[in-house]
C-alpha cells in the first residue's frame, strides 16, 4: 500500500486577488471546494491545508478538515507542503494541490498519482490537458504550456507558445496546457526543498523549472477533464459558472 499525503497551501496573501482562498463561489468559500474535492479520494491517507491564516483555518475545521500553520514567511506552496511533509510519518507520496483549483475532481487526481498506485517511483508528476494550438490559450501567459518526451517526461514548461511552428502542420501537436498540481515521492520533495533557485525558473516565473534545470525529470499525466485554475478577477467570474463536478466524479 502507498500512502499518500495530499497538502493543501493556501495564504491569505494573495496580490492579483486579494483574499482568493476566502472568495465565494457557487455558494462555498474557494478553499472549501479544493478541501471537500480532496477529501472525496480514496486513496489519500490524509489531507491537511497548510496555511497562515486563521480565517482560513477555521473554515477548513468548521467542516471537519485538518490544518496545520505555517510560516508565512515561506517563498513557495511546495515549500509549506513540505514544511507539513516533513511532520508526518510514514509518508511515501506527497500532493501539492494548490488552493486555486476549485474544480479539480477525485478523478484527476488519481490520474495525478496513477504511477505511483501502479507500483512506479518516479520523482515527481504533474498533471496536464490537451491544448489547441489555433486556440487562444496557447499564446496567453497566462495559460502554462509543457512539452514531454517521448517517454512522457518534461521536457520544457513555458509561458510561451511553444514549440515554434516553422510549418503548418496537420498532425496534432502534443502541447498540453499544464495544471499546477503536483505529486512529489516524500524523499525527493525533501531534496528538492533544498535546490538553489535557477535562470530558466526566475526568467518564467515558474517554479517547477527548477526541478528540471537541477537535472531531475518530471512525469506528465494526462487528463481529459476540463478544470479552471481561479488567480484572477476575470478567472474569478467564470468559476461562478463553471459546471460543478457531477456526482460520478466525486
């Protein structure tokens, strides 16, 4: 058996929406959704939101959830998962899902730890969906694009179109739009806390760059279901009408 940790960092702090975790949508605080979704697996031995908010807190008790603070002053989410990570025994996999991911589903996230449910021990996964390369998504900076090779592996995160088009092409180009939601084997994410900053991740502003430019692989699943990351005001009115998951899902 694989037990699996799932850490929800979630501040308070929030510049381009302030108090994002506390925002209502379709009746339930933001970070709710993102607990409650998690809650529903499985196949996670225990979930615990890690923030340095006691306004957020209480609304994760108030349901029954588990919170453990944590140090405001703490740069990045993989940083406070893994300021949690390293409190908990017995602890093989650990799930960083960012509390901006409101519609994230069960599925997803087995989708997310599939590989290490079957046995494989790669460092890291991260999840991704198809992406248009007509569509608007593909040249907004917003919108992460990731590359992988052959083998499914990472090979470049970008908040630029890639790969450069020299020729229209007919076939289907596997860009995927990434998702910023991680799983991490416990003894890796232990490593990577500890890795230097580098150019690649500072130029982009992505911090899963890191991980590849210290020479580490990152494992892409794949997921066909459609999900909405909420960081802005704009992301902030379409979640009031993004479909719920249905109950299949959950």
């Amino acid at each position: 058996m694989v037990n699996i940790l799932c850490v929800i960092p979630s501040r308070i702090g929030s510049t381009r929406l302030p108090r994002k975790p506390l925002l209502p949508i379709q009746g339930k605080p933001m970070v709710q959704w993102v607990y409650e979704n998690a809650a529903h697996c499985d196949f996670f031995t225990e979930v615990i939101v890690a923030t340095d908010s006691t306004e957020i807190a209480a609304v994760i008790t108030s349901v029954g959830g588990k919170v453990m603070m944590t140090d405001p002053h703490l740069p990045t989410g993989s940083e406070r998962v893994a300021a949690v990570a390293e409190k908990i025994r017995d602890v093989d996999v650990v799930v960083n899902l960012q509390g901006d991911e409101p519609f994230i589903t069960p599925t997803m996230l087995r989708q997310l730890v599939l590989p290490y449910l079957n046995n494989e021990t790669p460092e890291m996964t991260t999840l991704a969906m198809s992406l248009d390369i007509h569509g608007e998504k593909y040249r907004e900076v917003g919108a992460v694009k990731v590359i992988t090779d052959l083998h499914g592996n990472a090979i470049y995160f970008s908040r630029s179109p890639i790969p450069y088009l020299r020729q229209q092409m007919v076939e289907k180009i596997p860009v995927y739009h990434h998702m910023g939601v991680y799983a991490f084997r416990k003894d890796f994410l232990m490593h990577y806390k500890t890795l230097s900053q580098t150019p690649l991740e500072k130029a982009e502003s992505l911090e899963q760059l890191r991980v590849l430019e210290h020479g580490f692989k990152i494992r892409v699943c794949l997921t066909a279901e459609k999900s909405i990351e909420v960081n802005t005001p704009e992301e902030y009115a379409q979640a009031q009408l993004f479909p719920r998951p249905s109950s299949s899902t959950l």
